[in-house]
C-alpha cells in the first residue's frame, strides 16, 4: 500500500480544485430488450499518476470528515449535464440515477441543490432518479418521509439501493414513497445451484410489484441470471453483462454505435 504524506482529506479536497474526479455511467439495461434506458452516475479518482481509485476506497472518509456533501454535489450537477446533452441528442426517456450518501440525504439544503441542479442543466426533473440506502432513510424517519415527498412533489423518483442487506423493513417500503428498489448484487448468485436465491428475489420483485414499485437488479454478470431475472419479470438490471461503469465517451459510444441497445447477444434479445 503507497503511504502518502499529506493525510486523505486534504488530497482529496485538493483533488476536487485540480479536476481529478470524474463520473462513470454504468448502463441500466431494459432486461426484456436490452435497451439502454438509462445510467448510474458513479465517481472514480483518476489519480495524477493515472490511476483510477474506487469510491471504496474514498467515500467512507469523505462520509466522516463531511466532504461527502461537496462531492455528491459535484457528481449530481455533473451528471445532470450530461444527461440533459444525452437526452436531447439520444433519447429524451433516459435517465440518471445518482447515488446519495446519508449525510447529502439528510442537509438542509439537499432540495436546493436538486432544484439548482436540474434548473442550471436543464434536466428535466422525471430523467434524474436519487439512490439512497436504507441507513440513511432511517436516520429520522419522520424526516425522511418529508424529503422523499417533497423530491416526489418536485417530479424526482428516489430508489432504494442495495435492498436486502440492511433492515429491509417492509413497515418502510409502506411508508415512504420510493419508486424503485434495486436488489443487491449479493443476492444474483448462481440461480441454478442455489435455490434460496432465487426464491429470495422473486419474492423481492413480487412485492416491489404488488407496491407499484420497479425494481432494478444489481450485478448482472452472466446469461443464466439475465434468463432468471426475466423470467421472475425484474423490468431492469445493471451489471458487468451490459457493460461496467464506463467514462462518458464510451458511454455515449454506446448510445451511438449500438444504437442504445447494451451488450446482449442476439439470442437473448430475440428470445425476449
Ligand atoms: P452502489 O451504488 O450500490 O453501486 C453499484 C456498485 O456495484 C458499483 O461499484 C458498480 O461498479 C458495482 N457493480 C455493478 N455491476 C456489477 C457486476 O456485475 N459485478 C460486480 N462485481 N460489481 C458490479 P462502485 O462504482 O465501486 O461503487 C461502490 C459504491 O460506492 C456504490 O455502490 C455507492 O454506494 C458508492 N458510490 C459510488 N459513487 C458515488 C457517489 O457519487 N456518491 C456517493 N455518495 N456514493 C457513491
Ligand atoms: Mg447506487
Ligand atoms: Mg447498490
């Protein structure tokens, strides 16, 4: 591991003035198509030595000393551009969906910056989708139901992210407004060997479905999981199968050359 002088924090606000982020969009596929419908917004630090830092590696610090809230501002205001540009030139139905961290969910200012956001890109406000966990919603319940339903009352869908492995309280789903949940990867295993799996997912679409909800899988990494998730009717998916998250000019190579349609073979589009 390389040891550096100056600590984290101070690199990374360093960073943000010197450009070094950028997001990545990986594609969030139509499962029955393979239509790109739309991306998820994901931060990566391209290091001045050219290497490219995960968000694991710097989103739990950034959580702690409160540079969080700097940064997912960046990234939403970042990615609402490229997503008004997309829109026009590619498909006004595409979509965005940037991730929130606790602290950026629960700021005062969160709806100010939403409102800014979509007002300086002109975004319209049904393309951007907010990600947030369910540790975060349950900072303040009481609280929470009053952002979602004023982000609802601004047009903005919010997902629940990495559904399954926190509390995943049904008395939560009930309560607050979400749009989406969005399975986490931990649970699109190996469908042919492991029974509880599958069974666990499809009771997760059956009731994201009985709520009115989409739901989205997570980490789809082989044909046999795109087959079962068809089959259990999950509308969307994203994972390594389609395509990792990727810089916007490959992203919008994708739009382009392929015509929006993600990586699927022809089989398993006409087999839809
Ligand atoms: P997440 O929001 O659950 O994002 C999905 C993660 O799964 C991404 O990791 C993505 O690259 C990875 N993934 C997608 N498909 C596959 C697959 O088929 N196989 C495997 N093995 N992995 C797959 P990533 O980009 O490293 O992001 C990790 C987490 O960091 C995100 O999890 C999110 O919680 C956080 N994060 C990323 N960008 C931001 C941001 O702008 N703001 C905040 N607050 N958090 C962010
Ligand atoms: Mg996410
Ligand atoms: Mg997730």
């Amino acid at each position: 591991m390389i040891r550096h002088s100056i600590p984290l924090h101070q690199r990374l606000s360093r960073a943000l003035v010197h450009d070094e982020f950028e997001v990545n969009y990986q594609p969030l596929v139509e499962l029955a198509t393979g239509r790109i419908a739309g991306a998820e917004a994901l931060i990566r630090w391209r290091h001045n030595d050219g290497s490219l830092i995960f968000p694991d590696a710097f989103i739990p610090q950034s959580e702690q000393t409160g540079f969080i809230i700097k940064l997912d501002q960046w990234v939403l205001n970042t990615a609402c551009v490229q997503f008004a540009q997309w829109g026009k030139e590619y498909d006004p139905n595409l979509f965005v969906a940037v991730n929130l961290s606790a602290s950026q969910f629960s700021h005062p200012l969160l709806l100010n910056v939403v409102r800014d956001a979509l007002k300086n890109s002109m975004l319209p406000a049904s393309a951007l989708e907010l990600e947030v966990t369910e540790s975060a919603t349950m900072r303040d319940p009481n609280e929470t139901a009053g952002i979602i339903k004023q982000l609802g009352d601004m047009g903005i869908a919010l997902s629940l992210d990495d559904f399954g492995t926190g509390f995943s309280s049904l008395s939560y789903l009930h309560r607050f407004a979400f749009h989406t949940l969005k399975i986490d990867r931990s649970f699109i295993g190996d469908f042919s060997n492991k029974k509880r799996d599958s069974t666990i997912v499809s009771a997760i679409v059956a009731l994201a479905h009985a709520l009115e909800l989409e739901v989205v899988a997570e980490g789809i990494e082989t044909e046999e999981q795109l087959t079962f998730l068809r089959s259990a009717k999950c509308k969307l998916g994203q994972g390594w199968l389609f395509g990792k998250a990727m810089s916007a000019q490959e992203f919008e190579k994708a739009l382009k050359v392929d015509g929006g349609y993600a990586h699927i073979t022809e089989k398993q589009r006409i087999s839809a």
